[in-house]
C-alpha cells in the first residue's frame, strides 16, 4: 500500500515538469531528479517491488540529455538560419533570462525575440555605417522564437515520453 502511495505522489510531483518545459525551464531535468528521489525513497521503504533499475535511470538520463541539447541549441540555431551572427546570441540568453523574470509564462519567448532584435540591429548598425537593417534583424528574431517553440515542443514530447516510461518501469 505505500510502495503504490509512493508512486501517486511521485507521479504527481513529475507533473510541474512538463508545465516548466512549457516556459522555457528546464523541466525534464527536474523530472530527472524526481526520479531519483522515488527511486532512493522506495529502495527505503519497499525495496523489492515496483523500482527503478540501472537501465531504466539510464534510459531517463538519456532523455533527459537530449532535452538539455534541444533547450540550449533549439532557437539559436534557428537564429543562425535566419541571419543572426557574433555577440547576438549573447543579447538572446540576456533576452530570455530577463523576459521569464519579468513574464514568467512567455516572458523567455519575447525576450528572446527582443535580445535578438537589439543584438542584430546593432551589429547591423556597426557592419553598415549607420545603415538600419530591421527586416534582416526581424527575420533573425523572428528565426529564434520559431526554433525556440520547436524546441519547446519536442521537449514537451520528451516530457510526455518520460513520464509515460516512468511509469512503465515502475509497475511493470
């Protein structure tokens, strides 16, 4: 009865995970150590039913690697595509970080867009003498936030997957 106490409450604190992906947070990572934390609280407390082996840490430690390569290189590289060069992507990862402050729930997207903005106005400015290149810098940011919600999206399938295989492992 508490190994399956265990499970509900675990499963329920996995659930945050998936709406901190949603904004821009690393929610896979968390999930990650959740599940962890199950693992080691159930080894205590019922240690010969419904754990997680070697394997299956393994398996969520995989998906969980690939959401943070996904979070880190998703909008950046869409950046690149759409134009976006140098200091720039140091202008994002300042936009984002102060957007989800200042708009917890979209906050990262807007501020990405406009810290890519700035950052390629102003490159632009610098390169061309004075010369304003909003509809490349526009395309630039526009390229970021595009990549950034692919990028959202696929983690939030990673997410999903899981926690679905968190659950498979452990009432098998």
């Amino acid at each position: 009865m508490l190994s399956f106490t265990l499970i509900i409450i675990f499963s329920a604190l996995l659930l945050p995970g998936l709406l901190a992906t949603v904004m821009m947070l690393p929610g896979v990572p968390y999930m990650f150590i959740v599940s962890l934390l199950y693992s080691l609280a159930n080894h205590f407390i019922s240690p010969q039913s419904h754990y997680l082996t070697g394997a299956h840490i393994a398996v969520l430690a995989g998906i969980t690697l690939v959401t943070l390569v996904v979070d880190q290189l998703a909008g950046f590289i869409a950046a690149k595509w759409g134009g976006a060069q140098g200091k720039t992507f140091l202008f994002g990862i300042a936009g984002v970080i102060i957007g989800t402050f200042i708009l917890p729930l979209f906050g990262g997207l807007i501020g990405l867009f406009v810290g890519i903005l700035i950052g390629e106005l102003i490159r632009r400015h610098l390169a061309h003498k004075n010369a304003i290149h909003l509809a490349g810098s526009l395309k630039a940011a526009g390229a970021g936030v595009i990549g950034s919600l692919t990028g959202i999206i696929i983690d939030l399938c990673l997410g999903i997957t899981f926690i679905t295989l968190f659950l498979i492992f452990i009432l098998k």
